[in-house]
C-alpha cells in the first residue's frame, strides 16, 4: 500500500466493493478500540483531547468533493506534516451532495489508518443517528451506481462506521471542534464524550451535528433546518468559559469565501468544497498552530487557506 497522496485518491477511483468494505471494517476495528492515551491524543469515549504542540490541519465539510480534497492535500503538503507529528481533522459530511462519497470515505479512512494517533474523524449530521440523518441522503444511490449489486453490504457497513466517528475535539486553553454546534445545556466535557450514548434522552448529539450559530438571537431557538438549533453569543460564551476554551472552530454551513466569523471572533466555520449544489466562491482549510495563544477567531484568520 502506497503513502502518497496520489496514490490513495487513484485507488479510491478504482477500489472495488470487496476492498473497499475491507478499508471500512479495518476503520472501524480501529476506531471502537480507541481509548485512553497514544501519544499526543487522548480518547474519552467519542470525544479526542489534542495536545498543545504543532500544528492541526482542519478541514471542513467534503460532501463528495474529492477534487477538493486532494488540493489541500498536496498544497497543505499532507505527507511532510504527518512525518512532523501533525494532526488532521476533519469536520465531519463527507458524504452526499457531490459526485465522489465514496471516494471521499474511502480516502479519509485509508489517511486514519494509515495515520492513527494523528487523524480525528469528527461526525457529521450526514453520518447522523438512523432518526437524524440529513435529507436528502444521495449515499445509497450513489454506491448502487458504484458497487452495484454489492452496493448493500457497503452502504450497511458504512452505517455502522458512522457510529463510531467522533462527537467533538478539545483542545485545552485553545478551542473546541465539532461539526455543527454548542448544546446550551451541558454541564461538563464527559456531556460531550457521551452525546451519542444520551441520545434520545438528551439533544447534545444533536446540537453538536445540527445546530448554527446565529448573531440575532439570544439563547437557543429551534432551527429552519427541523433538527438542532440556532444558538447566540450568550451560549457561545457561556459553553466556551465552561469548557476553558477561547474559539468554537465547525463546518456546516457553506461560507461564499470558505470561512466566516460569528459571535465577535468566538466562532470559525470552514467549509472545504466547491461546486454544486452550493456554489460558494472559494473552500478554504486552516493550518492551526496548536501552541500560539488563541483569544480570538479572528487571531486564526493567517492561518487558513483559500482555494
Ligand atoms: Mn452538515
């Protein structure tokens, strides 16, 4: 198996149903026994600590682009930073709305596998619970078209690996990742480390892979998008302070110049794709230095890439 990044995205072009739910099975064997401390990254439950050291390539939403993702790929210079010690994260949608889900997931979970202590998948609410999973959901037409007759078996393993993706990333004095946005009304990190478990009894999940950031309101309203919610600046302070983080860095919405700031600088959306259905005019990814003391979003603003 071949550590360019050339090499990965030509095989998710040709890979296969056998091989692919292979690399998928492997992910998530991979990601169920993740726990505790290995190197720099520490596992609590479906929640990653990140140590303060180097850098954190983020990346936000995908949705089937794999064009996208191999640009920040070899301009980000992917393979010098893993041999650095670097981490990725991705935020989470990978799948659904442009051509190439497959392709996306299968590239993104051969990079976890290939690089275990460094890659964070984070969830999406395109890789929500069965009662939450974002509408319209393409994945099943476009494995059938894919993988076809074997397109079952891959579409129900994939299911399963939602599951187990990430519910946020922490990193401490600095900032909190997630794909969507802050439940009001956690009271502690393990509220995070446990949203999918709660689930059902609690929104937290669904806050976390649904809501947005609003500067028009105060509190939390229920969302135009029938799941999470529209959250203010209130609530952004209020979870930021408990949680000893300065910035909420998500994905989410689309972004005209592949960023935007909310919430006075509190809060940094990345979104990481082109095209249809969305036509913003640029994707952009951030090179986050995980040392540098961070008070604002706007501080971060250096460090991301447009493309
Ligand atoms: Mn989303």
């Amino acid at each position: 198996m071949s550590l360019d990044v050339e090499s990965i995205i030509n095989e998710s072009l040709a890979v296969q149903s056998r091989d692919f739910l292979k690399i998928v099975e492997a992910a998530i064997a991979m990601l169920r026994d993740e726990g505790g401390r290995f190197r720099r990254l520490t596992v609590l439950e479906r929640l990653v600590t990140l140590d303060p050291l180097g850098e954190a390539l983020v990346i936000g939403d995908l949705h089937g682009d794999i064009e996208s993702l191999r640009l920040i790929l070899e301009r980000s210079g992917f393979m010098e930073k893993m041999a650095k010690d670097a981490f990725v994260v991705f935020l989470g949608d990978y799948g659904d709305r442009g051509a190439y889900s497959a392709e996306v997931y299968y590239t993104v979970l051969r990079l976890k596998l290939a690089f275990p202590e460094q890659v964070v998948l984070l969830r999406g609410n395109h890789e929500g619970p069965a009662d939450l999973l974002a509408s319209p959901h393409d994945l099943p037409m476009q494995f059938q078209l894919r993988f076809k007759e074997k397109w079952r078996d891959v579409y129900s393993k994939v299911r399963e690996l939602f599951g187990y993706l990430y519910n946020a990333v922490l990193v401490e004095d600095c900032c909190l990742m997630v794909h969507g946005g802050l439940p009001a009304c956690i009271s502690s990190i393990h509220d995070l480390a446990l949203a999918h478990k709660l689930h059902g009894e609690q929104p937290f999940l669904e806050d976390l892979l649904w809501s947005d950031p609003s500067d028009e309101i105060k509190g939390a309203l229920y969302s135009p998008r029938g799941a999470g919610k529209l959250f203010g600046k209130d609530v952004t302070d209020k979870i930021l302070a408990l949680l000893g983080v300065k910035v909420l860095i998500r994905g989410h919405e689309p972004c005209h110049e592949g960023f935007r700031l909310n919430h006075n600088g509190k809060v940094l959306t990345l979104f990481s794709r082109k095209g249809a259905p969305y036509f913003n005019a640029h994707g952009a990814y951030l090179q986050l230095p995980l040392s540098e003391k961070i008070e604002s979003a706007q501080q971060l603003v250096p460090w991301i890439q447009k493309f």
